[in-house]
C-alpha cells in the first residue's frame, strides 16, 4: 500500500528552491507525483 502526502510551502523565492525541496522528498523515499508553484504577494509558494 502506498503512502501519500501533501506538502504545501511557502519561502522567499531563490534560485535552488524546488531543487532543494525534490532532494528531501527524493532523500525520504518519496516520489514526487505532480506540483503546483506560484508567487503570492512576492512569495515563492508551492503545493506537492
């Protein structure tokens, strides 16, 4: 049986941001099924 989560983050945007955050999900196991990012009000947000 799989496991399924849902991760929404929000950061100061950088260069390496969604590279950082695939490596920790890569690093625990997980795999990464679909991904959503936007700016909202100058933020870097995500939702995995």
């Amino acid at each position: 049986m799989s496991k399924k989560f849902l991760l929404t983050a929000f950061s100061k945007d950088r260069p390496g941001i969604v590279a950082d955050l695939s490596q920790v999900i890569y690093e625990n196991g997980y795999n990464l099924e679909d991904s959503s990012m936007t700016n909202l009000a100058g933020e870097f947000a995500i939702l995995l």
